[in-house]
C-alpha cells in the first residue's frame, strides 16, 4: 500500500507540460486559514483600494458615519494596516456609487457618483484625485469648476490603460434600481480627456452600453495584452478598441446568466505568465437568471442566484470555443473575486439569494434586496483537474453578513481584508446594519517560513531588468514572482486587479533574484503594482510597492480639457 500511494503522489506531483490559454502553475500550501476580526473602517467600506505597504482608502456614500465628530459628516477615509487608525478624508462631493482607477503617476481617480444626500456637492459629474502619501496629512482634491466628467455617470466602471490614462465607461445619470433607456448614459470618456476619433475631450457614444439594457451597471472591463479592452455587462461580451473606437461582440454569458448590476456577478483575468506567452482568459463567477424587465415588486429576496462561473481564452481558438462553464458549490450574488499571489482565486462576501441594491423588493430584510449571505469562502484553482478547482479545505466561515456595499481586497501582506456592508439609506442597525468591523482572512501560506527580499526600485521601467536580495526559506529551489496590481473594489467589481508573472532567475546561491520589468504596457499597464517573490511550494513573501513605467503622469491634451469645459457644465456651475 505505501508503495502505490508513493506512486500515486508522484503521479499528482508530475507537472503536464503548459497548453497556451493555461495560467501560471504553482503549489499551494494546504492547511488551515484564519479569520480575525479587528478594526474598524470609520466610513462603511462601499469602495476600497489599497493605496501603500501600509495604507488603504475607504470611500462611502454620504451619511452619518461614526468617524465624523461634533456633527461632521464624513464619507471616505484612509486605514493604516499597521495601527488600525482611520483618518477621516474630505471629498466634496457625493461618491456614491463612483469607481475609481490609478493613473500611471500613482494618482487614484475617483469618478462619477450621487445627487446630494445629506450634505456635500453633487457628484454625479465629480473627478476625485487622492495621491497616496508618507506623511499622513493628504486629502482628496476635488474643484468640478477645472476637473470634471463630461456628463452624470452613477454606477460607472473604469480601468487603466497602456498610457497611464484611464477610461470611464457607462453609467446612469441619476440614482435607480436599475438602468433604463430613460436614464442611460450610454458612453465613455478618458481622463485626462483625450482628442480622439472625432471626439475633443467629450464623451464617446458606446452602442453596447445601449445593447446591454437594462441591467448594464458596473460593466467588468479588462486591459488585455493586446491593448484592447475585455467589457462584459448584462448577458454580452465584446473586445473593444479604444483607440478606433471599435466594439467586436463575443459570445453571450450562456445560460440566461446577467451578471452585472443589480444582478452583480464578479470577474477576474487569470494571471498573464510568460508560460502561457501572456495569453489572457477571463473568468466571470454569479449572477441571477432573473428578467432585467420585470419591476422590483416582483422580484423576491429569496429569488436563487447563479452558481454559474465561466471561463474564455481571449485568443482566436479560445473565442472559437466560447465559454466553458463551472459552478460554485452556491449560487452567489455581489460575490468578490479576489487574486492570490499563488495564482489561485479567493471568492468571498455576497449572498445566495435576491438582487443588489436596498429598499426596492416587497420582502426586503430590513432594506436588503438579498438575503442568505453567502459566510463561507471558497477558493478556485485555475489549474487543477476541473472537477476539483473549487475548494473549501482549511477555510473557516465568516459569522459577518457582507451584503451590498460589502468589499474585499488582497492586502501587500498577503491577507484577505473583508469590510463594509450597508444595504441601507444612511446607516442602520436593523437586519443587515451598517458594517464597520474589519475582517482578515489569513490564508495557510501567511504562517509557514516566508520569503523576504529587498531592492525593489521605486520604478521599474518596461523590459529592464533589476535585483532583488532575497532571503528563502531553507527548503526552496525555485521562485516565481507574481506582480500584482490590487485594484479598486466596489459592488463585486475589482477594477484594475492583475496578477502578472515575471520572467525571474535565481541566483547559484539562492541569495539573488534576477527579474525582468513586464515586456509591454500592455501586459502591465503604468502605474502602482506590488510584488511578490513566491516560492515554488507557494509561500509568498510580503508585496512592496512600485511604479510599473516611469511614474509619469499621463498624456494631458490641454486642447482637449478645454474644449471638455466649455461644452460641459458640472453640476456646481
Ligand atoms: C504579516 O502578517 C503576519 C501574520 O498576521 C504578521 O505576523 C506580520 O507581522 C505581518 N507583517 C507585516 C509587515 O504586516
Ligand atoms: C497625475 O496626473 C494627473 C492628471 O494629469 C494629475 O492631476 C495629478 O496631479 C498627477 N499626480 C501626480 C502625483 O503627479
Ligand atoms: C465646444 O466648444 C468650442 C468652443 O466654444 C466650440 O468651438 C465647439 O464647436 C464646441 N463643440 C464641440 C462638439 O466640440
């Protein structure tokens, strides 16, 4: 018996020669994960992007947070992993329900938003900059007099692109259940604005923002290597080329699945490795099969969600075969979708049953349009045999429902942060109450030996090569390093999340690391990324933070900005 289980391990432990469309292969390491729960987000954390090694920005919609003292209303703020602090932070501007980019400078944009509730500007048409600082004293910029969207945009996604700028796509022009012909904003715009196919800093008609009615809000978007964007919202799918302004329809989300808001699944592109020569796939995982015509009234919080996860490769071949399907072990709606290091996927937070969104379905629990929370995690292995991708070993259950306006983000310490929820107007403590507390998954990989390492230039500039120190634990033979952009998420939408393997040799000694910069911006494009040194078991080290590029800020056409503000007006005009 021993000797036909040494075989059968050796047998699993033999490596298939990697197919194009296949993603990075690496261990992981078993065993038990943890979940604490410490902190607390001052703000309900609607949206969340990490910001440095030690820090992450929180931005709410306006109401009556406990962060704001002596009456002060305060909607955003900036967490401090180390010290649990949160320090308030001052948008003008109502940033409910906006998105939010990184510009190749390091600068995050926050774009699009709310009519005023409460207190605070419009922000419908608001452009909210935040630099990420040392010091501990910057704040959000914000003047819609000189920087502004081109027209409303509530519920917009955006992403990077290969020049350091970012496009803002979709949206509605008021707050709404869900979008509609009457309420549309079916375009897109750059910031900063750009002089391109016939458009002088305005926006750009997209007929697939018209095509996907109605439930288009939030449309997942990915910069793939080619240098076109990945979009999907509804039950479509196209490839988009920004630069001609093109739009080539893929083959639709099968199976009746919508999965965008309020029917919001989540995405993710599998990690880009120069084994698999960068070739992008996509995985799309949730949704609901319910009609985006019929009205909220009969629509149930107990109405099931999809278990449906689907996979393409973004090359000829791979959109030749169309989707492959999967399920979850649930049906998850406002489920997010978090990258590891060790290239597997974490899918956290949402619930099994109803639709986003608050106050709009007769058998609301408290406000919450959904219901059933979906506490346990699971987590998907892209390259294992298909019927064992899906895995709950080792995980724990979360006891904190984390419904809409809930997040996740992959921290540079390798850990899950879990945070917000508030499927309600303002802040409650009915049935599901506004969440403050903090959670952190702590996968088995965080308290095994770890690798360390330093070095890592402030900039790594495209195809350069660069060295890091490493220290390995005793064991190692081999490292990958795994270059992640950690995105920025909201509503099950991870806008900007990358997980890009670089090419790497070890030194004899094992005490040097020989990286090559991403060959393309395309691959990677311009801007904040962290780094992991993982090891071949699957251990990574703690991800320091870099500029992928130069750190230049993007293009600015000053012709363009111009002529944007003189045929625009913000709503604070
Ligand atoms: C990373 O997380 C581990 C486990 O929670 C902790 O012991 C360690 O201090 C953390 N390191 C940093 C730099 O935050
Ligand atoms: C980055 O670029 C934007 C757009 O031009 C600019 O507003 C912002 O101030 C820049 N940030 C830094 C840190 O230079
Ligand atoms: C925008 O404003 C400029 C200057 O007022 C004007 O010449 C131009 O025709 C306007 N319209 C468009 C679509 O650019």
């Amino acid at each position: 018996m021993p000797g036909s289980l040494q075989i059968l391990l050796l047998v699993l432990s033999l490596r298939l020669p990697l197919t194009l469309g296949e993603t990075v292969a690496r261990d992981s390491i078993p065993g038990a994960w943890s979940l604490v729960q410490m902190g607390t987000s001052g703000v309900s954390a609607m949206q969340l992007a990490v910001t440095s090694e030690t820090t992450a920005i929180i931005y709410d919609k306006v109401e009556h947070n406990p962060l704001g003292v002596n009456g002060e209303v305060v909607w955003a703020a900036e967490l401090n992993f180390d010290t649990l602090q949160v320090r308030a932070l001052h948008p003008l501007s109502n940033t409910w329900c906006a998105t939010g980019s990184f510009l190749s400078n390091g600068t995050l944009v926050n774009s699009g938003g709310n009519p005023i509730v409460i207190t605070g500007a419009d922000g419908l048409q608001a452009l909210r900059l935040f630099t990420p600082c040392t010091t501990g004293d910057c704040d959000v910029y914000e003047d819609q007099t000189r920087v502004r969207l081109t027209s409303p945009r509530w519920y917009p996604s955006s992403v990077r692109l290969q020049d350091g700028s970012i496009l803002i796509f979709g949206g509605a022009t008021t707050d709404v259940f869900i979008n509609s012909p009457e309420v549309n904003n079916p375009s897109y715009e750059f910031f900063p604005p750009k002089n391109i196919n016939g458009f002088n800093g305005l926006q750009i008609p997209s007929q697939f923002l018209v095509d996907t009615l109605n439930g288009n809000h939030f449309p997942n978007m990915v910069l793939l290597p080619n240098g076109k964007i990945f979009v999907s919202a509804n039950q479509q799918a196209m490839i988009f080329d920004w630069q001609t302004n093109t739009e080539t329809r893929l083959p639709g989300i099968p199976n009746g699945v919508r999965i965008s808001s309020p029917f919001s699944a989540s995405h993710v592109l599998l990690p880009l490795s120069p084994q698999n020569d960068y070739t992008p796939e996509i995985m799309i995982c949730g949704g609901s099969t319910l009609s985006d015509t019929i009205p909220p009234s009969e629509i149930s919080s107990q109405d099931p969600t999809s278990a449906q996860c689907i996979r393409m490769v973004l090359n000829g071949a791979g959109i030749a075969k169309g989707w492959s399907v999967e399920m979850m072990p649930q049906g998850r709606i406002m489920v997010d979708m978090v990258l590891l290091p060790d290239g597997r996927v974490m899918l956290v937070n949402g619930a099994m049953t109803g639709v986003a969104g608050y106050g709009d379905v007769p058998d609301q629990i408290g406000h919450s349009n959904a219901d059933n929370p979906a506490f346990m995690p699971v987590v998907y292995d892209p390259n294992a045999p298909a019927d064992s991708r899906f895995s709950t070993d080792g995980l724990v259950a979360s006891t904190i429902a984390r419904v809409y306006h809930s997040t996740a983000t992959l921290t540079p310490n390798g850990t899950v942060m879990l945070a917000g929820s508030n499927p309600n107007n303002d802040i409650t403590t009915v049935k599901y109450a506004t969440e403050y507390r903090l959670e952190f998954f702590s996968p088995p990989y965080i308290n095994v030996p770890r690798p360390s390492y330093t070095g890592l230039p402030a900039t790594i500039n495209y195809n350069t090569e660069f060295h890091l120190a490493v220290t390995l634990p005793a064991d190692t033979t081999d490292v990958t390093v795994a270059l992640m952009d950690l995105g920025f998420q909201t509503h099950g939408v991870h806008m900007d999340q990358r997980l890009v393997q670089l090419v790497s040799t070890l030194s004899a000694d094992k005490k040097t690391l020989t990286v090559h910069a991403p060959p393309t911006s395309s691959i990677y494009p311009p801007g904040p990324a962290y780094l992991y040194v993982v090891t071949e078991s699957g251990a990574p080290s703690f991800g320091h933070k870099t500029i992928v590029g130069t750190g230049a800020s993007p293009p600015v056409d000053e012709g363009a900005i111009a002529n944007m503000l003189a045929n625009t007006s913000g709503p604070s005009d």
